[in-house]
C-alpha cells in the first residue's frame, strides 16, 4: 500500500500539487480527518486561481490588479462566467440587462420595508434574496439551464436594489432611474452624491472587481455544495450570503473599523495588540488560509487606492484619518511581530477605511463585499451546472456513544404521563 502511494506521488509533476498531496495524507494518518477540509480539494474549476506563496490571484488567468485598473464591472461578470473578456457588442449588452434587471417587485420591496430597520443588513439581504425566490415559482426547475442562467443574471442585477430599498426606506427606489454603469448604480445605493463623481464610481467599482472571485473559500464552498443537490440558483446564494456574514468571513471588514475606532488612537495599538494575544482572540482583518505572504487584493487597496483616497483633497472626515494612521501602526506591529508565521493583513483589513471614506455605514461593507462576490459565486454556480455532478456528502468520524436501547420501563413511563396528559 505504501509503496503504491509513493508509486503515485512520485508521479506528480507539479511539486506544489505533490506537497500538498503529502500533507494531505500525513493528515489523514495523524488526525484521521481534515479540520476546516484545509488543503482538500473538493471540485476542479477553471474560474480563479491563488498562488498563496507568490501572493498572486488571477481571475481567467488574468493578475486581478491588472483587471481592476482596467476593466470594468461588466467586463469581471462576462469573464468569470465566459471564461474571456467580452467584445465591446457584448459587454454593452450585458450592461443594458443589468441595468434593466436591476427593478425589484413591488410585492417583495414591500416585505423588505416592513423588515426590522435594526436588522443587520447581511440578514435583510440573504431574507431579500429568499423573497424573491418565495417571488419565482419555477425557480425549482434548474435542469431548464437557460432559464436558471437568466435567473442568475437577474439575482446579480437585483442585489443593489435590496439593499437600496431597505437603507433607503423606499419602495420605488430601483425604478425609472438612469446610470451610466452598473458600478454607479452600486455606489447610488449608499451615496447618490458621490456617485455623481466620477472618481469615486471609479474606486468603488475596483473594490467591487477585487471582491468578484476568490477561489474555495467558505462562501463559494457552500454555492457548489448547495449546487450539487440540485437546489435552487435562490438557494446557493443564500446560504453563500449568510456564510460571507461571518467575523471569519467577508464580516471581518466591518469589524477592522469597530476595532480601530476602539483603540481610538496609535499609543494605545500595541497594548491592544498584546492584550488580544494574550486572551489567544484573533485580531480582525488579520490573516488568511491560503496567503502565506500579502494578499494581492489587500496591497491593491493599501497601495493604489487608499493613497489616491487620502491624497486626493477630496473632503474627507479628519477622524478617519487618525483610523487610517492607527491601521498603518497595526500593520507594523503585525508584520514584525508575526515574521515568519505568514500572517498579513487581508483585503477586509483595509477596505473599511476606503469604503467609510465614501460616507458607507460599516454594517453595510459586507453587502458591498457580496455586490461584488457574487459574480464570482454565479460563475461557480454556472461551472456547476455544466459539470457531471456529485452530491456533495463528505464522511464524518463519528465519536458518539455506542448503540444503546431505551430500558423497557422508560417505555411504559411515558404511556402512563402520555395518558394522564390526555385525560388531564
Ligand atoms: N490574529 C491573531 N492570530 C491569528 C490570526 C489573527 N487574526 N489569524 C490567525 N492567527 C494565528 C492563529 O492563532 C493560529 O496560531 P497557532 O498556530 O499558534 O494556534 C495560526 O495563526 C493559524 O490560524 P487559524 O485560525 O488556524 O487559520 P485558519 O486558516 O483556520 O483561519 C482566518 C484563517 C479565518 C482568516 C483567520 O486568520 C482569522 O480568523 N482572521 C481574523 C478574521 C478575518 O480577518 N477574516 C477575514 C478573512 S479574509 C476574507 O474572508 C475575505
């Protein structure tokens, strides 16, 4: 057995496939099973890659710095679901049926109005997203593949509008309004004065690129599980919403500004620091399972966008400066302290700061962060249906109790209160 094992590994030609097959297979023999499934590869796909070594991500192939600087929301949507860039034909289509899709019914903005304005907006939104599926009766049939395609293109236009009606209290508000482009439209749903501005539309739209696709992680994870038992387009979605929610998850973005308002100003980041280490809790933004050097994503925001934002005389509040130099100072503190563990500040890390710039509540960073996710989640979704499927049904270690039996005058003890019960 173990000679064929290494007859096998031997014949891996990628080294980095072959360590990571070895580690697999240590694992297995120490643990018995993966903890977090990490470094298991459920699914082959074609969609994005990382190189967590080199700290490189690409979307198609394509290095997603160069996408963000030149490419535009539309142009992400067709390429991660076609696999290449769209003519211009093409791209000015699927900008004309985002922005006429982008309408939400009546019968279900109204539901969303009635929702608990103290809801947190990840909520609203996964219960949005339901809503509309409870909207689609035919949303079951999703072996019709074109009309699911259809449907996916439309939860796409449709994410927008659900947050907009619930942070904007109105009913109307997707209906009978121009944009030039998707990503305006986006930004109009938390600032419609800033979305007049072109050089914010354009920071926005980035942010929104650099979120689109991120290989396995825990949300696209449970699109494809979800996926493979033949669930609704509705279905995968919501639950990758509500997995995106979590601190561990896209949520670490809202919580990165809590923390920097909490420590409120540079003298006090290394005493937080060494008190949360000392408690063994994790320092939010911080970190990642795959990147064992900087997150490409997370250097694009500090080194393009947050100097263009900070730099650019732009009105900004004074206070977000002083959270801007105390997220400089943890990142020094990190950097040196944790040297050699490979933990970096990650893309939530600093896109709280260029989204709070923008005048965004952080409750609402994470749906920004799923505005731009779920281009990536539909084009896993997509690669789902085109694939031969196997309902995801990973195996267990099952350390229960051995088999047992209930004593026989248990059994009679409940018929005599069930009958007393009943004659009560
Ligand atoms: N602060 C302090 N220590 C940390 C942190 C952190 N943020 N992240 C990891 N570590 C340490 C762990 O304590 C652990 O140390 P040990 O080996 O001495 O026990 C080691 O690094 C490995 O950490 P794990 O939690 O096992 O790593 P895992 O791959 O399971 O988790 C994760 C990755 C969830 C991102 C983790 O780093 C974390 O919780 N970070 C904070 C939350 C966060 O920023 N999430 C956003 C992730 S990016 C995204 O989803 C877009």
């Amino acid at each position: 057995m173990i000679n064929r094992i290494r007859e096998l590994l031997s014949g891996i030609e990628d080294n980095e496939r072959k360590k990571k097959d070895e580690q697999i297979i240590y694992t297995l023999l120490e643990k018995g099973y993966f903890p977090g499934l990490d470094g298991i590869p459920v699914i082959k796909s074609a969609i994005s890659h990382i190189d967590g070594e080199k700290g490189l991500l690409t979307y198609r192939g394509y290095p997603v710095q160069e996408l963000a600087e030149n490419c535009t929301y539309e142009d992400i949507c067709y390429l991660l679901v076609h696999g290449e860039l769209p003519s211009y034909e093409k791209w000015a289509e699927l900008r004309k049926k985002l922005l006429q899709y982008k309408e939400i019914d009546k019968n279900v903005g109204r539901v969303i109005l009635e929702m608990d304005r103290k809801l947190h907006p990840m909520y609203m939104l996964s219960a949005g997203v339901l809503l509309l599926q409870a909207n689609d009766p035919e949303c079951f049939e999703v072996d019709h593949y074109y009309n699911s395609s259809k449907r996916a293109l439309r939860l796409i236009a449709a994410l927008p509008g659900i947050i907009g009606i619930f942070l904007n209290r109105e009913i109307d508000f997707t209906n009978g309004k121009e944009f030039d482009s998707f990503a305006q439209y986006c930004l109009y749903v938390f600032n419609q004065e800033y979305a007049l501005d072109e050089f914010w539309v354009d920071i926005f739209e980035k942010i929104l690129i650099l979120h689109a696709d991120h290989t396995m992680n825990n949300s696209t994870f449970s699109v494809r599980a979800v996926a493979s038992s033949k669930a609704s387009i509705y279905a995968s979605i919501v639950s990758a919403i509500n997995s995106l929610s979590g601190p561990l998850h896209g949520g670490a973005n809202e919580r990165v500004i809590y923390m920097l308002e909490e420590i409120g100003s540079i003298d006090n980041v290394e005493n937080y620091i060494n008190d949360k280490l000392a408690k063994k809790e994790k320092i939010m933004g911080i970190g990642h399972r795959i990147y064992k050097t900087y997150d490409p994503r997370s250097l694009y925001l500090k080194n393009e966008i947050l100097p263009m934002i900070f730099g650019s005389g732009k009105k900004i509040d004074s206070s977000l400066y002083e959270l801007y130099k105390i997220a400089e100072k943890i990142e020094e503190i990190v950097l040196e302290k944790f040297s050699g563990k490979g933990l970096y500040p990650n893309v939530d890390f600093w896109s709280g700061l260029a989204l709070k710039a923008m005048g965004i509540e952080p409750a609402y960073f994470t749906t920004i962060f799923a505005m731009g996710r779920i281009m990536g989640w539909v084009a896993h979704w997509v690669e789902h249906m085109e694939i031969k499927n196997r309902i995801f049904w990973p195996e267990q270690l099952y350390n229960g109790l051995d088999t047992r039996h209930l004593p026989a005058e248990r059994e009679e003890e409940i018929t005599v209160s069930r009958e007393a019960a009943a004659n009560d």
